[in-house]
C-alpha cells in the first residue's frame, strides 16, 4: 500500500514539473474517448485542437502515433490553418507510428497498418497500410489469413511474456526458432 501511494506521488509530481500531458487532460478539453480503450505510452495527440478528435470504444492506438486535427502548411500561404475532425470508430487498432491526418474518419473494425499516413477517411472492416494509406484488405480476409498463419507457426503461451516473467532460456529459444519464420504468443 506504501509503495502504490509513494508511486502516486511520485508521478502527480512528475507531472507537475515536467508538465506532461495526459489523457484526462485532453477530455477536459473536449476530447471525446470512448471505453474500454488503449492508448499506448507516446502517442501525440493534437493539443492545440483536441476537441475534434474522437475516439470511439474497444480502440487500441499502438506508440508513437500522430493524431493530428490541423495542418498549419497552409498558415504561411493563405494564413490560415487548415482544421478538421478526426473520428476513430469502435474496435480499431492503429499500429505504431500511424499518422491520422485532419478530415479523417476511420471506420468501425479497422486496422491501419504501423507507419501509415492516413490522409483519406478508411472504410468500415478495412485493413489500411502505406503512404499514403490504402486499403490492402477486408479485415475478414486479413482474419482468416491469420489464422492460417497461425495454424502452421510456432506458439507461444504466456510464459513468454514480461508478464509470464520470461527465463532468459525462454527468451534465447524463442529467438533461435524465430530467426526466419513468424510465431504467435498468447
């Protein structure tokens, strides 16, 4: 109990000196984020416009993706910034370091790939990689895919895992039977 309210402190104070940002801190501020959501440590959010950004539930947005609601390329020309909604709908995954750009709704049961420039709205059931992002496959097809992968790869159960608190022999083995194929870990 001493060590969570010492941790506690530890972090209100960080976040005070350090001024950082979190999460409640844009929902103050109008954000809307649905529930049951995980937004990994990294990710940047647009804090000068997060009001029009939405998030619906079951999203997982992985680290170090943008999230940006303006464009400010067109202040120097025409001064004015160009704004615009971002809306992720319910049950997308955005992999690591996406890029979401102003104007862009992600459909319901998305994925978009790591590293995508979304700069166009994607379709419900997509699967969107590339810059710019386009879709590449219905997520059924992606699913199904999947799972053929997964029926002829190695397994892993949850022992090998930080939280399975990983042997450094497991983790020698699992990199040996790794080094030119793809596995699953629970």
């Amino acid at each position: 109990m001493i060590t969570r309210i010492v941790t506690f402190v530890k972090v209100r104070i960080r976040k005070f000196f350090l001024e950082e940002i979190w999460l409640e801190d844009y929902v103050k501020m109008g954000m809307v984020v649905g529930k049951n959501c995980s937004i990994q440590p990294g990710v940047v959010i647009d804090y000068s416009h997060c009001w029009l950004i939405k998030i619906g539930n079951n999203v997982t947005i992985a680290p170090q993706a943008y999230l940006l609601a303006h464009d400010a390329s067109t202040k120097s020309i025409i001064n004015y910034t160009k704004i615009g909604n971002i809306t992720i709908e319910d049950n997308v995954f955005i992999g690591a370091r996406a890029l979401i750009m102003p104007g862009v709704t992600i459909g319901k049961n998305s994925i978009i790939g790591a590293g995508s420039i979304v700069t166009k709205s994607i379709p419900a059931d997509s699967v969107a990689v590339g810059n710019p992002a386009k879709v590449v496959k219905a997520v059924d097809e992606y699913i199904k895919s999947n799972e053929l992968l997964l029926s002829n790869s190695r397994k892993y159960d949850a022992s090998y895992t930080h939280e399975g608190h990983i042997t450094p022999e497991q983790k020698y083995r699992m990199y040996q039977e790794l080094s030119n194929e793809i596995g699953f870990v629970l």
